[in-house]
C-alpha cells in the first residue's frame, strides 16, 4: 500500500481504493443481471450486445467534454455527482418494464462514467504522488478487478437466493453504489490544482496564484498519439474479450466446463496488479508499459499454434499478465501527459481514456467481420498485428520520453534549467561600447571565462584612466 510522508497509508488513497471496490462491486451486479433481465424482456442477442455497449459508446463521446467540466466545478464534485447518478439508475433499472427504457437507462449510465472516469483517474494520480503513481493506479485496478469478480458471484447467488427477483436485487446494487458516496465525502478532499509559488528573478513577472501553471514543453507535446497507443492496446486486448468462449469451444475443441475454467485464472493473475506498479515506478516503466502488446502478440500466435486446453491455459495467462501489467503503468503516462497542463488535466484524461473506449467498440466489431469473412486464423493474425503496431507506439513513447527538454530555459544536452543570470551592471567605460553585454559581477571571482577576462580589461582601463 502507498504510504503517506509519516509511514501510514495515505488517507484520501485509501477512501479512493475504496471507492473503486465498492464501485466495481455494484457494477458487477449490474452488468450480470441486466443481460438476463433484458433477455426476459425479449431482447435479441444482437439488441443485447448493443445494450452492453452503448455505456461505453456514450462515454465515448463524451468524456473529453465532461473532463472539461471537472476542471471547472472540481474533480470532487464530479465523482460524487457521478456516483450518486449511478445509485439512481440502479433504482431506475428496478423500474423498467419496456426494452427502450432499458437503452435510455444505459445511456444515461454512458454519461455517469464519462463524468467520473476523467475526475478519479486525477484524483489518483494527485494522491498517488510522482514516485508511486503507477503503484497507486495499479492497487485501485487490482481493487476494481476483484471486486467485480465478486459482484458477479454474488449476482448469481442473489438470484438464486431471491428465485430471480431482478428488483430486488437492483435494491442491493443501489444500496452498495451509495457506499462509495459516503466514504469519498467524507475522507476524499478536493486536490490542489495549483502548486506554491516559488520566488522569481528580477525582471521577471510574479504569477498569480489562481493562474494555472503548466510546464515549459507542454504547449509542444500532443495528446494524439498517446491516444491513439491506447487505442491500440485495448483494440489487441478487447478482440478476443466477447468471442473468446466461442473461439475455445468451437476453434480449440474444449468443453463448455473447461472455457470456463479459463476465466478462473483471471483473478489470481490481477493481484500482480502492484508488482507490475512497483517495477514501473522503480525500474522502467517503458518496460513494463511494452508488456501488454508483447504478451498479447505471443498469445494470439499460441492460440494459432497449440490449440488446446494447454496453449488457450498459457495464452490466457499471459493476456491477463499483460492486462495487470499495462494498468499502472499506463495511469503513470496519463498522469504525466495531463500533469503538462494543469488548467485541461481532466479533459486530458478524458481523451485518453476514450482512446481505449474507442478500442473496446470497435475492436469486438470489427473481430466478427474478420472471423466471418476469414475466419479464426485471420482474426488472431490480425490481432497479432494490432499488437505489434501497439509495441512500435511504445516504443515511439519511450523514445519521446528519454529525448531532452528543449524549451527556453533548459540545457541542449543535459535537459537541466540553466541557473538565471540577471543583473544591470556594467563597466563604465565599456557601457557604450558594448551595451548588449551584460555580466553576473563587478568581482572576477564570480565569473569566468570570457566575461572574466572582459571584466579584468575593463578595470584596467578604469585604473589607466
């Protein structure tokens, strides 16, 4: 666990990991049972594949703009607003008689993640500290996979409990999104979006304090590539995510017992989640940020090589090593990238965390056109080319990343600020002559080179004189 200065965990963190428990955990529910619920209603499985993805669509669209919200009502209020959203629609699904008003629900539940995934994502980044970021993103994804897990369980008994009385359970998941509401306003405060002043040389203008300070290169870094990097990445993931039974049962030849055994690795292989975060922020996180691609690569080309029980055990594995991997070390690059530009960091965030919503839609899409068309083989070819491409973008990234700062102010070679030399004296003789030189010190001991040299000419002629 992250720690605060004074060796105990750090309070805030601690109510954000677990908001995003008790989060998960309702959603669980909810994304178990609606499918159910919706197919009583009469839903085909082509209307049920756009119902669970029309959130994802709608928070598409709109989380730069809400993004840009948050950071101008605060990162607080907007997760509170947008957890106390999802506790309503969780009462409103329990409502629900008509198919439509299932689309309107979800929609609206697009809107509620859009609201709260740009805001949390700055609160942890904010909490977790430039040394720790990838750690504190990777504990919070490790929190919200097991919780999910567990709200899917316990979705299952919940209907077996209640003998299938949705409303009921709706009530639950209601009761359990509140949690999350409670524990943030009362141990989550807003975060400082403006760091302290600190002094300035002589001629230079003092800064405002409520003007936002951003960093000497971030008006020429571009926020496009690193979303397009993540639309990769989740494209490579998210092919396999709604097919894969299909493709174990039908292409490997397993059982339905033994597909489903398969997700049974999942949760175990999630808590490397904040391994994954310590080597990133200890070792190299351009090394860890490599590893989904490659590991997504490497399983595609084993599901074509060994399929079987074996080969799909293995290349599961290491698809869900590459998702606990890629979590903190991505949040580490998103909080460095909208860290460039304090006054936009939420509607940064939000256009990178729609780059991988974009992959998640059109990834699942365009995987049944391939396996339609060409079939397996050519879906987990292309998806092995997708991974590739991703680990050429990461590449590109950690290139960009070791390049040296270049803006006014820094060292060509080094990246270092060079120390600021500023002062109004000048030889006396020499001010005519020269009135473009302008030197540290009237004492030789304070400078050298050149301008030490000037100096001492100068006092010279002072002294001839």
């Amino acid at each position: 666990m992250i720690a605060a200065p004074g060796g105990r965990p750090d309070r805030a963190l601690v109510a954000l990991l677990a908001e995003g428990f008790l989060s998960r955990l309702s959603f669980g529910i909810i994304g178990f049972i609606v499918p159910l619920y919706a197919y009583r209603m009469g839903l085909s499985l082509a209307q049920l594949g756009l119902l669970a993805s029309l959130n994802t669509i709608v928070a598409l669209i709109l989380k730069p703009i809400m993004g840009a919200v948050a950071d101008r009502v605060g990162y607080r209020r907007s997760v509170l607003a947008a957890m106390t959203l999802r506790t309503v629609l969780s009462l409103l699904y329990a409502l629900t008689t008509m198919p439509w008003q299932l689309y309107g629900v979800r929609s609206v539940h697009g809107l509620a993640d859009a609201v709260r995934d740009p805001a949390i994502n700055v609160m942890i980044a904010e909490y977790g500290g430039k040394k720790a970021i990838a750690r504190s993103f990777a504990w919070y994804q490790t929190a919200r996979t097991a919780a999910g897990s567990v709200g899917k369980g316990a979705a299952g008994v919940l209907l077996t409990v209640t003998a299938a009385n949705y409303g009921l359970i709706f009530l639950v998941a209601a009761a359990l999104s509140l949690l999350p509401v409670i524990v943030v306003a009362r141990w989550v405060q807003e975060p400082a979006r403006v760091p302290p002043r600190a002094p300035v040389a002589e001629g230079h203008e003092l800064q405002e304090p409520g003007e936002p300070t951003e960093a000497p290169s971030a008006r020429r870094t571009t926020t496009l590539p690193y979303v397009f990097f993540g639309f990769l990445v989740s494209g490579s993931a998210s092919m396999l995510g709604t097919l894969f039974p299909v493709i174990a049962i039908e292409y490997a030849g397993l059982t339905e017992a033994q597909a489903g055994g398969l997700y049974l690795i999942t949760p175990f292989l999630a808590l490397t989640g904040p391994l994954f975060g310590w080597l990133s922020d200890r070792v190299s996180r351009n090394l860890v940020l490599s590893l989904r691609s490659v590991f997504n690569c490497l399983s595609s080309l084993l599901y074509i090589a060994a399929p079987g029980f074996a080969g799909f055990a293995v290349g599961k594995s290491l698809d869900d090593l590459g998702k606990a991997a890629f979590s903190p070390a991505w949040g580490s690059v998103m909080a460095e990238v909208s860290g460039q530009d304090l006054s936009r960091r939420a509607r940064l965030m939000g256009l990178l965390t729609a780059g991988e919503d974009a992959g998640d839609v059109v990834a699942p899409l365009l995987a049944g056109l391939v396996a339609g068309w060409w079939g397996i083989g050519a879906l987990l070819g292309l998806r092995a080319g997708v991974a590739v491409a991703a680990e050429a973008q990461a590449l590109w990234i950690a290139h960009r990343g070791r390049r040296p700062d270049r803006s006014p102010g820094r060292h060509r070679t080094t990246g270092r600020h060079r120390p600021e030399r500023i002062s109004t004296w000048q030889p006396p003789d020499l001010a005519d002559h020269r009135p473009d030189r302008e030197f540290i010190s009237p004492n030789p001991g304070d400078v050298t080179g050149c301008e030490a040299v000037t100096v001492r000419v100068a006092q010279s002629l002072v002294r001839v004189k």
